[in-house]
C-alpha cells in the first residue's frame, strides 16, 4: 500500500507549465489599463500569489484593495486567449494515471480560480483522474492557511489524517500549506518557486520532474 492515500497538487509550475500564458494575461491587462507592463521576472516572482495581491504589488502605486477591475480584466483575457497557451508538463499525464493504478485520491489545491482548472484538466484530459479542486476564489482561505484543508479538503476525503498527505508543489506557499496541516511535502523543483526560499523550508521531498513524484508514493519510501 502507498504510504500517502491523498495527492494534493498545485497546479500551476507543478501540473501545468502556465508560464506563457500568465504573462500573456498579465501584460495585456496592464495595456487595457494604459500601463506600462512590468518585466516578466517581475510578473513570474509573483507567481502563486493571489491574483490581486500581485496586481497591488506589481503596480507599485501603494493600493491594496486586491485590484478587482484588473483581475476581471486578466479573467476576461484568459478566458478569452490565455487558456490556449497553458501546457501540461511531460509526465504529468503519466504520474496521474500511475497514482490512479496505485488507488491514489488526487485533488488539486490552488489560488487559480476553480472554474479554470477544471476547463485546463478537462483540456489536458485529466479531469476523471482528481478528485476535487480547491482553487483561490470564491473560497474564502487561501494558501497557507491550514483552513483550506481542515474545512475544504479534509470532509471531502472522509476525514482524512495528515500523515496520509503529501502536498505537491512549487511556491513556499505549498511547502508551508503542507507544514501547517502536518503533511509531508514535495517541492516541483522544475517549477517557478524561488529555489532559496523552497530549500530553507526543508521539503520532505524534491522532484525534478513530474516523473519522479511517483516515486514519493512507492511503498516502503522513508
């Protein structure tokens, strides 16, 4: 039997490679607005942010009101183009169909607004293999708050205990997620988390690639 009978997975820099298309997104909504776009490693940085913390902090103009206009705007731009230039990492697949075979429950946990996961794993021809999507809104916590599991996650899997948990993704916010609910984690190493700020947490796990995670779930892994 797997030592983890749940997968909590991030999505964006860990099952899907959204760089492309979050910069797209980004840099036409600040054009909408007559601003000039940042540079994309400033929009990259925020990456696994909350949409409208990012915008705050991308525009440097000492606003913290979550930016709604802009993030109906970036919403409207995703639907519209951006979703189309979402790819799914090499092995993606693969890992989920491994996991699925093993009697793994998969969900995904995420700031990305459920709606658009669900489109981006029915794309990717995945979506019969996750169980639930918790994504940033209209929930009301967010990660790191251990309330996305105890509230959201947690009654969906009949109650189950955290030590039967591994969390995987790319962002501290995940290492952390997985820290305050008592779970082990995984760092996506290959995703766009900053590699300093990942390894400080001391992820339980790293992987390289989508391929490796499995090997987290073998039988037997200390």
């Amino acid at each position: 039997m797997p030592p983890f009978q749940l997968a909590l997975f991030d999505f964006d820099g860990t099952l899907a490679d959204s760089v492309d298309s979050i910069l797209y997104c980004f840099v036409k909504t600040f054009e909408s607005f007559g601003r000039t776009a940042p540079s994309p490693q400033s929009i990259r940085s925020t990456i696994g942010m909350n949409l409208g913390a990012a915008f705050d902090l991308l525009r440097g103009d000492d606003t913290s009101d979550g930016s709604p206009d802009w993030v109906e705007r970036y919403r409207e731009v995703l639907r519209a183009e951006g979703l189309s230039k979402c790819r799914l990492y090499p092995g993606a697949a693969g890992l989920l169909d491994h996991l699925s075979r093993q009697g793994v429950d998969m969900a995904v946990v995420s700031h990305r607004k459920a709606e658009f996961i669900y489109i981006l794993l029915d794309q990717f021809g995945l979506k019969d293999k996750v169980s639930l999507v918790v994504g940033g809104h209209p929930e009301p916590y967010l990660k790191p708050d251990p309330r996305v599991f105890d509230k959201l996650v947690q009654p969906h899997f009949n109650g189950i205990q955290p030590g039967k948990v591994l969390v995987i993704g790319d962002t501290p916010y995940d290492l952390e997620f997985a820290h305050n609910i008592g779970a082990k984690s995984c760092w996506a190493a290959y995703g766009y988390g900053d590699a300093a700020k990942c390894l400080a947490l001391s992820p339980d796990y790293q992987a390289a690639s989508p391929g490796e995670i499995a090997g987290c779930f073998d039988a037997g892994v200390e």
